[in-house]
C-alpha cells in the first residue's frame, strides 16, 4: 500500500479532499480570485494551466512523491461538506522510511486569505501526519522573500531550521532562496494546543 494513502480531512473551516479531474472547473475559478499566477514569489497555476498541473501531481502521487489535495471551504452555515473550491494543498517529498513529509505546493483563492482556513487545513494535515502516519517531522518550504508565507508558516509554531541559498530556478528566471521550517514530533503537542486555540478564539 501507498504512504500516506489518499484520505479525506474535515474540520469546521475546510475539508481536504483528494485531487481530482473533476475539480478542474473549481480550482480554475479559485485561481482567477486575486489572479495568483501573477505572484512572481511562487507559485500558482493558471486557469488555462490547471488542467495540466492536476494531472502533473496526480502523476507524482503515482510515483509515490505527492499526495494532493483539494481544499474545501465550510460553505453556508459552517458546512464544510458542502463548501466551494478555494485552493490546493500536499504533502510532498514524501520519504517513507524515514517517516517524513513536506506540507507545501499550496495556494488559496484571495479572498479566503487571512481567514481561519490555513490554519484549520494546517491543523488537519499536522494531526494525520503525526498522529495517523507516526511521522517524526514534517517540514515547510517557502521563498526566502515571500514574507507573508514566512509569517503564516512561523504561527503555526515551526521553526526555522535554514536558507538554502541559491536553491532553485523560478519560472520568471530569477534564482530563489529557500527557508526551511519544520514541526518534529515531540513538539506536536505544544504545537496542537496552540492550533486548536487559534481556531477556537472568537475572530
């Protein structure tokens, strides 16, 4: 069997789905909220490109490397299971032997930025690798410039393990530098707790 397997996540914020075809049309309409391909500090696909980066990750989950996701909104009333589709989300660099995954390749629709959204998806994705996968660490990626990732990734509660200088090429050409976080397993419970308050707290 595949590690991690495709599992469906809920919260009262989100619901994480696992990617498919079908989504196509949602995660089009999702992108075009706030133009996010045009960021040049990441990464976002475009409405017309959505298709061919559904099958890019789907084929990476194939190999053993992705497990993507489709991320949810609660919709009316707080119904996650009947929300719209408001971005992407993974776990990738998947190494099973040494029980580790990278949470990343994620974007979301402007205008549920700045919402208890992340978190709740963080949260989710942080209790099923630690608590149902037995992960030791679970890492976050993000360009060394892109401060309000940086900012969201520092809340909740991971630490910055490096700069990896010079670490890639962006498609506009441009040489990025990567900030390395991580949460291990032995801080997941202080880790939690805090999550869990953030989303209880009255916004």
């Amino acid at each position: 069997m595949p590690w991690p397997e495709p599992v469906t996540l809920a919260g009262r914020h989100a619901t994480l789905r696992p990617l498919a075809r079908e989504h196509l049309e949602g995660l089009a309409a999702a992108a075009r909220d706030g133009e996010l391909w045009r960021l040049w500090y990441t990464s976002v696909p475009a409405p017309e490109s959505m298709a061919r980066e559904i099958e890019r990750r789907l084929d990476l989950q194939a190999r053993g490397s992705m497990l993507p996701f489709t991320v949810f909104d609660a919709g009316p009333g707080g119904d996650a299971a009947s929300g719209r589709i408001v971005g992407m989300t993974t776990y990738m660099n998947i190494d099973a032997a040494n029980r580790r995954v990278e949470i990343g390749s994620t974007w979301t629709a402007a205008s549920m930025q700045r919402t208890a959204l992340n978190t709740q998806c963080k949260r989710l994705l942080l209790g099923h690798a630690f608590e149902a996968l037995g992960c030791i660490a679970v890492e976050f990626r993000t360009h060394r410039l892109n401060t309000q990732s940086r900012r969201a990734i520092e809340r909740l509660g991971a630490q910055l393990d490096g700069v990896l200088r010079a670490h890639m090429v962006m498609a506009n050409g441009t040489v990025r530098d990567t900030a390395v976080y991580s949460i291990t397993a032995a801080e997941w419970p202080a880790v939690k707790a805090h999550l869990d308050w953030q989303l209880l707290r009255p916004r």
